[in-house]
C-alpha cells in the first residue's frame, strides 16, 4: 500500500513539532534539531517538516512505496507519459536511506515517488553529479524544478 507524503518547510522546528503533534494527536516518529517525521495512518501520510528549505511552506509531495519494484512501475508510468524524471538510487536524504524518482508536474508542482530501505544519521551525505548542482536531498533545478529535500 502507498503512502502519501508531503514535506514542509517552517521557520521554527518546535513550534511546527507542536502544531502537528496537536493536530494529529501523535508525537513524531522522528525528531532532529532541524527534521521532523510522522508516519500516519490516519490519515494515511508521511508528513516531514524541516527548517532546511529555501522557501516556507509546501516544498514538495510525494508517494512512498514498500517495494523497489513499486518505485520502479511508478517511474515507469511517468516516464510513459512523457514526463522527463530524475532516478536516485541508494540516497541519503531526510535522515533516510532511499531509491527515488522525481517529477515535475504540469504547474511545477514537485513530486518525489521513492522507496526507503534504511535509516541514515545525517540529513543528507550523497551528492548528485556535479552537473546536477544539487544534493542527493535536493532535486536538481534543471530536470525537475526548484530544489527541494
């Protein structure tokens, strides 16, 4: 089963932390001086916030999938439908070790489908080729937008 995923970027980590814990009546399941993560089932989500951003607010959406096979059909379909996508393998992003693949939609929307197979103790440590100018955290600016984590 997938799992929606939305990440926020805020200019206070505690109070973010505070208004979500209320909001969803539940403690984050990761919490970093600068990150934090719920992984919800009701509703369904695997909402992050972070002070990292470049911008406040939406920084991108996404889809977690349980499976590399999953990862692979929803690129997969992307790709079909014409859409030009960034594939990550064996990232480090969001205290997380993952497999992902990005897209920009029509109004410039981020999404990010991704598969993750471990946990990392630093936010992000892999870099994207330098011709990408991004870190493995940040979508490079030239295939799928603006950068995000």
């Amino acid at each position: 089963m997938k799992r929606l995923h939305l990440h926020v970027s805020v200019p206070d980590i505690e109070q973010a932390v505070a208004f979500y814990s209320t909001l969803f009546d539940a403690d984050p399941c990761v919490l970093k001086h600068d990150y934090a993560k719920w992984m919800l089932d009701d509703p369904r989500v695997n909402l992050a916030v972070s002070s990292r951003a470049r911008a406040l607010g939406v920084d991108h959406v996404g889809v977690q999938v349980e499976s590399p096979a999953e990862l692979g059909a929803m690129a997969a379909r992307l790709k079909a439908a014409g859409a030009e996508t960034l594939d990550q393998e064996a990232t480090t992003c969001c205290y997380a070790k993952s497999d992902k693949s990005w897209v920009t939609d029509p109004s410039g929307v981020r999404w990010e489908t991704f598969f993750t197979h471990g946990e990392a103790t630093v936010y992000g440590e892999d870099r994207i080729p330098d011709n990408a100018g991004a870190s493995a955290c940040r979508a490079p600016s030239d295939v799928t937008g603006p950068a995000c984590c």
